[in-house]
C-alpha cells in the first residue's frame, strides 16, 4: 500500500498595511528571505488593509501553486484585536473555500522569543554611548 504523498507547505506571511507603499518595504524583505529558503511559489505575503493582496488572496494563490497545508504567520507584534478576531474570520473564509487544505495560524512573530532578544539589543545599541575612535 503506497504511503499517501507528502504535504506541500506554504507559508502566508501577514502584516497589517498602510497607505504609505514605503511601509511595506520591512515585510517585503522578510518574504523575499523566507521565498529564497522555500521557494517563489510558497511563501505568500498578505496585507489586513490599504495594500494588496488580502490574506484570502494570497492564500488562494499559495493554493493554486499546490500547497496543501499552509501556516499564516502574523507579522505584528502584539496579538492585539487583528489576530484575536479578524485573522481567525479570514481563515475561516479562507479556509471553507479550500476544505482539502490545512490552513495553521501561528503566534505572532512578536511573541517569538528571538524577535524580542532582536529588538532589545537594537535599543540598547541605539543608546548606548558611542565610543572615541582613537
């Protein structure tokens, strides 16, 4: 009996949005470096608002390249209201329009541990006392 074949994971990254299209340049950095680990075809990045694509969208285009399981990643840092209510409401929709794909939420990247340890030393860096150069 042949083992049933492997899943296909994509990886939907999903940022808030702005209207200034300057905002999205950290976001696009970040779904550049994960494509160039996964692959063009797997990694997705969403926007809640002013921008494009929606998290529907982009997930739907992580369908259609043939993923069958996909993990939202939130790229907020706080799971304020967005992550507690409107990511979940997307998911659903997202998901009832694909019923034969996983789709996982994950923490927000602001909670990961790496990410905070990353902040801090970038403001403690900030104020630190610059030293002489002799």
């Amino acid at each position: 009996m042949p083992s049933p074949p492997e899943p296909v994971r994509g990886l939907l990254l999903f940022a808030h949005g702005a209207r200034d299209p300057q905002w999205a340049r950290p976001f696009e950095a970040v779904a550049e470096r994960c494509r160039s680990v996964r692959g063009r075809d797997r990694v997705a990045l969403a926007f809640l608002e002013f921008m494009a694509p929606d998290l529907v969208g982009a997930g739907q285009a992580l369908v259609d390249a043939g993923c069958t399981m996909v993990d939202v990643v939130p790229l907020f840092l706080g799971a304020g209201g967005h992550v507690r209510k409107d990511i979940p409401a997307l998911m659903a929709r997202l998901q009832s329009s694909n019923p034969q794909v996983g789709f996982t939420l994950r923490r927000t990247v602001g909670e990961a541990p790496a990410l905070i340890e990353a902040m801090a030393a970038v403001a403690l860096d900030a104020t630190a006392p610059e030293v002489a150069v002799r």
